[in-house]
C-alpha cells in the first residue's frame, strides 16, 4: 500500500514514460538472451543422487522436508514450443544413469535454462511423484482428493532451480537400440539410428493444431516406438521425413509404452534411403522337381521343371537349386531363386538358352539361367534343391556318383516325376521317377527323347 501512494504523487508524465519503459523492457524476448550476471551459484553442493531421491516414492505423492540439493544437466528446451510447463535434467552429460522432469510454470524456460547448463535443484518444499512411468518433481495439485504434481509457480523457480557457474557443457545421448530401452533411461537424451516414419504416416504431418499428436517410427527390424509431438509447436504443420536416419530426444513414458519427444527439427537426420522390405522366408516340402530335360535333338532346349503342389503362392527367397556335376560331392552351379515366386498348382520352368526354349516350345521360359548352370545337364548328373533355412527338400540322383550307366541316368532323354509324387523327397527314389535316356541303368527306358514332341514343360 505505501508503495501505490508514493506512485500516486509522482506525476502523471513520468509515470506514463515509466510504464512504457518497463513494458518495452519486459516483454523483449531475444534468443540471444543470456541469464544476469549473479544469477549463477556455485556455493550449493548436490547431497543426493537422483536414484536416492527416487527410491522415496512409494506409490504416493511425497513432500520433501529435508535440505536435499541434486545436480544435474537441462537436455530439453521449450524454444521450439513442443515442451511446455517441464524442464528435464540428467544426472549426468554422457551416460546418464537417471532424468527427471520438473514441472514449472515459467513459459520461455529455454532464455534461463539451456540445454547443457548445469543447475542445482533445492529439493526441500518440493513433491515428488511419478506418472505413468515418468518421475516428476514441482508443485501440487488436489484432485478429487488425491495428491498430483503440479506445476511450481513462476516466482518459486528460482528458488529451488540454480544454475552453476560452470560453462555450457555439449550432451552427448546414449546410442541405444529400441529392444535395450529402459524404465532408468526415461527423462534422459538418447539417440536412435536405423529409424523412419512408418508408411502409413509418410504424408502426414508432426501434429494436428492445438492436439497432442503421436506418430510412430520404426527401425529396420520391425521394432516400433512413439513420437510424442506437440501442436503447438513451431514445426506443427512440417511433413514428417520420408527417409531414414537417426534421431535424438528424451525418452518418455506412458504407461507401457516408450516415447520420444524431440527438442525441435534438427534432432532428427533422415536423409539416408528406406529400410529395405524384410526378406520373406518360406520353405515347403510341396515344391518339388518334375521333370528333367536334356533333348537328343537339341541341347540348347534343356530345362528343369519345379512345381508347387501346395495351397498357397511360395516366394523363393533363399531358395537354391544345384548341380553335382558327374561323380562330384561339391556343387558345380548354384542356381540362386530369390525373387521368384511359385504359384499353388502351378509350374517354374528354369532354361540355360530363353530364346532357343522359346522357339522349340512356343512359350519363354520362367527364368533364363545361362550356360553350364543347374538347369543345363547334359543327362549324368545330380540335382538338389535345398530350401532358405538349409534343408535339403528334393534330390534327384546320387550325390558321389556319375549317373552314366545307372538308375538317375537321363542323357539325351528325361527324368520325369510319377504323377502320384505330391511333394518332394531328401532321398533319391527311384521309383518317384519315369527315366529315359540312351544307355541307361535297368529300369531306365532306353528311349531318346526329342523336343518338342517328347516333352511337356510348363505342364505337371
């Protein structure tokens, strides 16, 4: 009251010059801001770790009563304005072994505490509480009865938050993975790499006006996480990156699930190319060899022939068919499927010479495969075909032994599977097979076989 009555008898002039003065100086709000001197204090010393002071919530909402000082370092900012009313620090500026959040109620935090100042935090008078996860100390608030923190008013700020007189130190995140994220890493930097927005996201942006918004990031490997972002931030309306790259921000929690909330655009870096689609990896015992061709006529009209007999399409990622040339125990030729895939009840016929196959029998191959690869036998040799976890799934012939002269013998003829063989066999059968060749082993049917007319690719 005695100071409104000295203002009244000031006059009118000088009051109004007063005002407009203390107006134009309170409302400045240049980035380039830095703290009055005096501001800083280093005569406070921490007396308590933040795992301490952590291990006295238990389950409720706590008043501090002892003279408790932490020291830590301020990693977010609300310059941007995706933080608001919250200060996070970290125990420590490289590898961090805890964070809290501070509830405040000073807008423009980011002109007194910026990121990499060390500040010390009187904890006396404080509450403590945690939040779906996240621990948090400020003020309070009643709910139907219920303790919450709250934000500490504006005026109380500085009267627990100091800053050190320490220089500005660079944070450094913890490099971490999405499967190794911890309850302990949560208020605290971290850096994510191999990370993109999920497709269904690439043309949306961070956040809808005035909502909180999340978006979800994936790293290469399927694992996802979510990005927590705030529609009132300067970046609100900004589409969110295409690419992929690494991105830094504190870790936050809710509930069960893990969050990130970046400080502004530049934490994140995602120029490099997409996570290329994850390989499909399918085996089957219903894809099988059917028919073996090496026409007396003609040996540019070799093939092989495989067939699904299953109820569904089989990508043959990992997929290899190969060539046991004569007496060998090593393979000749491997013939490399990936990126082919065998419909149900249907056929892939595999050709060392396309158009020389397309003029015999009317129709291109499934795949050209080149000279001296496992489709281009010459009627003595062994086949197998193994599928993308190793296992051998179908074999004609035996593996060490030249088929001249025996029962797996198919030069200037065919090997074709009975039609009764539904899937295929790791053991050479002979049974499984009608085989024709010129000189072949009993059993065989000593019958030259010429193309077209002898042979049936494409057809089970």
């Amino acid at each position: 009251m005695t100071k409104m009555k000295c203002l009244k008898k000031l006059p009118l002039g000088f009051l109004v010059r007063w005002c407009s003065l203390f107006f134009i100086v309170s409302c400045v709000k240049d980035t380039n801001f830095k703290s009055p001197e005096g501001f800083c204090n280093n005569q406070l010393i921490a007396n308590v770790t933040f795992k301490e002071v952590k291990n006295r919530f238990k389950g409720e909402v706590i008043q501090i009563q002892e003279d408790l000082v932490i020291e830590g370092y301020v990693i977010s900012s609300d310059q941007a304005g995706n933080f608001f009313g919250t200060l996070h620090i970290q125990d420590h500026p490289v590898n961090p072994t805890s964070g809290f959040q501070i509830e405040i109620d000073l807008r423009d935090s980011y002109l007194f505490y910026e990121i990499g100042n060390k500040v010390y935090v009187k904890l006396k008078g404080l509450f403590l509480g945690k939040s779906k996860g996240v621990y948090k100390i400020g003020g309070v608030f009643t709910s139907f009865g219920n303790l919450s923190i709250g934000r500490l008013p504006a005026h109380a700020v500085r009267d627990h938050i100091f800053l050190s007189c320490d220089p500005i130190i660079e944070i450094s995140p913890r490099v971490i993975a999405i499967p190794a994220l911890s309850e302990d890493m949560v208020s605290t930097l971290i850096e994510l790499d191999n990370i993109e927005v999920i497709e269904e996201e690439l043309d949306l942006t961070f956040a809808l006006p005035e909502k909180e918004t999340i978006r979800s990031l994936k790293n290469c490997d399927g694992d996802l996480i979510e990005l927590l972002n705030s529609g009132y931030s300067n970046f609100r309306d900004t589409i969110l990156p295409s690419g992929n790259g690494s991105i830094t921000a504190i870790l936050y929690k809710e509930n069960n699930d893990y969050q990130l909330i970046i400080r502004d655009l530049d934490d994140m870096d995602f120029q490099n190319e997409r996570c290329k689609e994850a390989e499909v990896l399918m085996t089957s015992d219903q894809i099988f060899i059917t028919e073996i061709a090496d026409p007396d006529n003609n040996a540019q009209a070799r093939f092989i022939e495989l067939y699904n007999a299953g109820s569904e399409p089989i990508p043959l990622n990992g997929w290899f068919l190969l060539r046991y040339t004569n007496a060998n125990v090593t393979p000749g030729s491997e013939l490399d499927l990936a990126g082919l895939i065998i419909d149900t009840n249907s056929t892939l016929v595999i050709s060392p010479n396309a158009l020389e196959f397309e003029n015999v029998y009317g129709f291109p191959p499934d795949i050209e495969v080149g000279r001296n690869s496992a489709a281009d036998s010459n009627g003595d040799d062994n086949i197998v075909l193994i599928d993308p976890f190793g296992t051998i799934i179908d074999v004609f012939g035996l593996i060490g032994e030249d088929g001249s002269g025996t029962n797996h013998e198919f030069e200037d003829g065919k090997a074709e599977r009975n039609l009764n063989i539904m899937t295929g066999n790791p053991v050479y059968t002979f049974s499984e097979w009608t085989i024709y060749n010129d000189t072949g082993g009993s059993g065989t049917l000593n019958i030259p076989q010429n193309a077209p007319e002898d042979y049936s690719p494409g057809i089970r």
